[in-house]
C-alpha cells in the first residue's frame, strides 16, 4: 500500500505527546492536521486541551508518537500494539 492511499482511509488521529506550547514540534503536527481536515485527539496527561480539543486516552484510527526515541518502544510495548506491528 502506498502512503497516499494509507492516508486517505484516516479519518481521526490520536497524537500521543501532543503539547499546547507552540514551541514544541508536537503543536506544529496538530495544528497541521486539522487544518487538513483530520480529527485529533490529543493524549497528554500534563495538558487539559489542544487548541480546544480536551486531552483524552481513546485512541483514533492511527497514533502518533511524538516522545523522545528512547520511550518510543517502551510505549509501544505498554499500549498492548506490539503484537500488530
């Protein structure tokens, strides 16, 4: 599958690590992606809310890590999605 056509079938996005400090890389990504028409849900227990959209856990159909790269595989193994990779 090419990632052209991956990304047309993704309708909402959960960002894990998205920060609401526009000096962060994580804002730049969010704040792209809805104004690319996706839905996102931010997942960042040290923040109440993205641009408005609340900090919350369920996933949607694609997340993005956005941590240093030595947690990465640590919180891939903990959200149980290791075994679909």
């Amino acid at each position: 599958m090419k990632i052209e056509n991956f990304f047309n079938n993704i309708k909402s996005i959960a960002i894990v690590g998205l920060s609401d400090n526009p000096e962060r890389p994580s804002f730049e990504v969010g704040k792209y992606l809805m104004r690319h028409g996706f839905k996102i849900f931010p997942v960042n227990p040290n923040i109440d809310n993205f641009l408005g959209i609340r900090s919350i856990f369920p996933f949607g159909n694609l997340a993005i890590l956005i941590v240093p790269k030595i947690f990465s595989f640590s919180l891939i193994i903990k959200s149980g999605s290791i075994n679909k990779i």
